[in-house]
C-alpha cells in the first residue's frame, strides 16, 4: 500500500518549486547550447553524479532477473532521454500554454494506469473527481492560450510530441513502481546512465557534433544537472516508491503555479487575473483526491 506521510507532501512540493522554475533556467541555457545537447548534457551529468554517489556509499543493487534490469532501461528512456526529445521538438510548433496543459495531464494518464498495472492504486469516483478539478484548475490558470495556433504547419505533430511527453512520464512512474526492491540511489542513477546511453547518439543524428559552450552556459547546465535532474531524480524515485505513481503526479499540478509566479517574481512577467481561482481549483482537486491521505495525516498529528 502506498505510505503518503508528511516528508512525502513536502518531497512534491519541493519537486514542483524546482521543475517549476526549470523553465526559466533552459531559457538562459538555449541562448548558447542546442535543445537535444542541453538535455544530453544535463542527463549526462546528472548520471555520472548520481553513479559516483552510489558507487561512494558502497551501495549494491540486486536484480533477480534480466526483465528487472529491461525495466530499469525502460525507466531511463522514459523518464529523461525520450520525454525530453519530445518537448524539446514539439515545444518548436505549439503554444507554451498547450505545452503546460500536456505536461499537466500527467496525472490524468497515471490514473487509468495505475488502476490496471499498480495493485494498490485503483481509481475510484472521488479520486477521479479530484483530478479533474485539479485539472481544469490548470487550463483556467493558463488561459485562452492553451487552445490557440502556434500557425506552424507541424502543430498537430507537435501537440502529439507534447502528448507523447506526457505519457512516456506517466509509463515511468508506472513501471517504476513495479519494479523490485532497489536501492534507491542505485534507482536514480542507473535510468540515468540508460538515459544518457539513449540520448547522446540522438542528439548527434540530430544536431550533430556539440560546440564548446561558453563557462556561462556550461554553470547552467551544470546547475540543471544537479538541482532537476540528479536531485529531483532522486525524490522523484522516493516518492514514487513509497507513495505511489498517483501521489506523485499531484506534482504536475504545481509546476505551472510555480512557474507563473516564478516568472512574475524574476521576469516581472504579469499574474493572471485567473491565478487565484485556479490556485482554490487545483488545491481542492488535490485535497479531494487524496481526502484520505490528507484525513490520516491530520488525525495522527
């Protein structure tokens, strides 16, 4: 059974500040480095910190069979290399407001295949209701702009890239659920290595041979290797283990939050006027769908 607990609730809430505010920083970083080699260099990175930590502690990670180590790589591609490739391609034809509302039906993905695939995690009403509400929080807070053209002759095939995104995300959190039990550190940093073995040959097919990045562009991707990628990495593997794929797609309802108010603060872009509504939305769906995580939690304290 899934064990949602307080460290759980502040692992999300952690997770959707930081990939909330990831978007601001590939900003500064595709001023001097491709799409494909930015998520090449960040998955890279991540995976050769995260492995000299494992290997550091002396952990070891057991794997009865070959089909465990299948899902590992499974894992990898999913949850970095391929998803990454996706958005980077499809955000190129549709608006920034459908690339929200794609990354927000995460959790709308996770739910029917939870239900069939992760015994513990079967939909009911209530919880389904949660997740619409929560939903349509997102679409409100993002606005008009999340149905309009991009006017790109591809956008079909960009929203169906963005979509694609969405699922391989949903697919990882599932399987990785699944899996056997693994040290925990060994479960972030081997998808990683799976994802940096996937990524770096498309990113050479792709857009060919990388050019040096100046020492700016190199400290951020750094930083996003480190902070939403290799750390978050981590506390996405954490909560998907003990609380469940469902429980961590609530994440997906924070980023766009995060990133509107994170744009407003540092980019002094404008708050939407629906950016109040939309918060009451969202937190009732979450509270909602997860009533009776929330109640338990609340009646131990």
């Amino acid at each position: 059974m899934p064990e949602i607990t307080r460290t759980s609730w502040l692992a999300i809430v952690i997770l959707g500040f930081v990939w909330g505010g990831t978007f601001l920083i590939m900003k500064l970083a595709l001023v001097g480095i491709t799409p494909f080699w930015l998520a090449a260099g960040r998955i890279s990175f991540a995976a050769i910190l995260t492995t000299a930590i494992w290997l550091i502690l002396g952990r070891k990670i057991w794997l009865d069979d070959a089909r465990s180590w299948g899902g590992l790589a499974t894992v990898g591609a999913l949850s970095t290399a391929v998803p990454f490739m996706f958005l980077s391609w499809g955000q190129q034809h549709v608006t920034s407001g459908f690339a929200g509302v794609s990354m927000a039906a995460v959790a709308l993905i996770v739910l029917p295949l939870a239900h069939f695939y992760v015994p513990s995690e079967q939909m009911t009403l209530r919880k389904t209701l949660g997740f619409l509400v929560g939903f349509a929080g997102i679409v409100l807070l993002i606005g008009a702009q999340a149905f309009e053209s991009s006017g790109s002759e591809l956008e079909s095939l960009g929203r169906f890239a963005c979509l694609c995104a969405a699922s391989c995300y949903a697919l990882s959190s599932v399987v990785m659920r699944r899996l056997p039990p693994i040290d925990t550190i060994g479960l972030a940093a081997v998808p990683l290595v799976f994802g940096t073995i996937f990524v770096i040959p498309i990113a050479l097919i792709v857009e060919g041979p990388p050019q040096m990045p100046d020492t700016r562009t190199l400290m951020i991707v750094a930083f996003l290797g480190l902070v939403p990628t290799a750390a978050a990495t981590y506390l996405r593997v954490y909560v998907i283990r003990s609380a469940g794929p469902v429980f961590m797609s609530l994440t997906n309802y924070q980023v766009p939050i995060w990133s509107v108010v994170l744009g407003a603060f540092f980019l002094s872009e404008p708050l939407p006027a629906s950016l109040l509504l939309a918060l009451v939305l969202i937190l009732s769906g979450v509270a909602l769908s997860q009533y009776g995580a929330l109640r338990r939690l609340f009646g131990n304290s």
